[in-house]
C-alpha cells in the first residue's frame, strides 16, 4: 500500500502525538521524535525530486548518477 503525498508532520492529531499522516489523514508512524518529523514528512517529495533529476539528466552527468545512487538505495 503506498499512502499518497504530501505527508505532514502533526504534534497531535486523533488524540495522537508527533505523528506523519499522509494526505488523507492516515496515520503512518506515531512517536516521532519532534526535530525528525518534518523531514521524515518531507520524504516522498524529496524522492520526487530525486526521480526527476535522475530522468532529466544524462548516464554521465554526475549529478545524474548521484541521484541514480539515491533512488537504488532508497528501492
């Protein structure tokens, strides 16, 4: 199941604390540490980003080839 984006970051939501909900209002993972959940709602946009830069650039670009790394690691 993939939750759709943007995910959010919420102190408390439901009766719930430091939660990523994602665009429907599903709870994903609760107890998250307040300083990493902004990042960790911020993910499935930074991975957009990664797939872009990796299609648009060329196998040699270095840029390119980082991003390719990312995305292996992150799958």
């Amino acid at each position: 199941m993939t939750s759709p984006a943007p995910w959010k970051y919420q102190q408390n939501i439901f009766g719930v604390n430091n939660a990523i909900v994602d665009a429907e209002k599903r709870i994903l993972v609760v107890n998250v540490p307040a300083s990493d959940g902004p990042l960790m709602a911020a993910a499935p946009s930074m991975f957009a980003v990664l797939a872009c830069i990796a299609d648009r650039l060329p196998e040699h670009d270095e840029l390119g080839r980082l991003a390719r790394r990312a995305i292996e690691h992150i799958r």
